[in-house]
C-alpha cells in the first residue's frame, strides 16, 4: 500500500539575502502557528549555513538558508505545499505594496499580532 502522507519535497523559496522573502516567511510560519523544534548555524569557508527545523499542524518542515545556494524549506509535500504557496501571495503583496497603492499584505505582521 502506498502512503501520500509519506510524500517529501523540497523546494527553493528564494535568495537567502532578500529581506523580503525572510519577512514573508517570518509572517506566513506565524500565521500557520508554526513551532520551532531545533536550529542549527554553521560556517564552513565563505558559506554560513543556517537551518531551522519546525512543526506545522503535527508535519515537520525544515528551512535552511545557505550563502550562495539561497533559501529552501524541505518535508511533507502537503505542509510545503502550503507554505510555499503562503509565502509567494505574502511576498507578492508586499512587492506591490511598494510599487503601488498601499495595500497591506493579507499575511501581515497586523493580522499575524507581531509588532
């Protein structure tokens, strides 16, 4: 018997250095209600190496951002899936934001409670 829920991925969100990518996935993981689980940091030459493991609705996920590679969250294909597809209408929102006329991000740090 095949199990979907077993089913693992991973996927590229962006470049490590865009400040606006970091901050979206910072207010989509909140939104989601995600749990942080362990956080590991290293340096090895020229690359800082940066992962993050967390639980969102019982999937762990893990997000690593590395120098030069940019930013991938791996696990569960229906939990990325999810915040893959959070973080692009987030990122996008806030993209427009500063282009246009002032719309608020529907993920917003307001809607999420953090100042």
């Amino acid at each position: 018997d095949f199990d979907m829920s077993t089913l693992t991925k991973s996927t590229m969100l962006g470049d490590e250095f865009d400040e606006t990518l970091i901050e979206s996935i910072r207010t989509v993981l909140s939104f989601l209600g995600a749990i942080g689980d362990t956080q590991e940091w290293a340096v090895a030459g020229s690359q800082e190496i940066e992962t993050r493991t967390l639980i969102i609705d019982g999937a762990r996920i893990e997000i690593e951002s590395e120098t030069f590679i940019g930013i991938t969250i791996s696990g569960k294909s229906s939990a990325i899936d999810r915040v893959s597809e959070l973080v692009s209408v987030e990122y996008n929102l806030r993209v427009t934001q500063k282009l246009s006329n002032g719309l608020s991000p529907v993920y917003s740090n307001e809607v999420c409670g953090i100042n």
